[in-house]
C-alpha cells in the first residue's frame, strides 16, 4: 500500500517510518502494481503520444 504522511512524504507501510503517524491512505497494492506497469509503458513505448521528452538517460 502506498500512505503520504504530511511531514515526511510516501512510504509504504501501515505506519510512517520516521514519525509513527498512520498517515493517508492514497493506493493499495494492486493500484501500485497497476500504476507503475502503465507508467513503465508509456514511458517505454509511447513518451510521444503523451509528449513526453526522454534524454539519453531515460
């Protein structure tokens, strides 16, 4: 599951690593794994569809 605590940004945990704070709740699991499958698609196969400019470095 991905959280935002509001003083020290995401983690993905139930509690916040540096505060303890249960923080937001933005994505579960499934939603992670589906977002980061879609970002890494776009950004492979189709960054100008989306007009997106890769360098050299990706």
């Amino acid at each position: 599951m991905l959280k935002e605590c509001h003083s020290h940004g995401y983690f993905r945990d139930e509690f916040c690593p540096m505060c303890g704070s249960e923080a937001k709740f933005l994505l579960n699991d499934q939603e992670v794994d589906t977002l980061g499958r879609t970002m890494a698609g776009v950004l492979r196969h189709f960054p100008e569809r989306y007009d997106l400019a890769i360098d050299k470095n990706g």
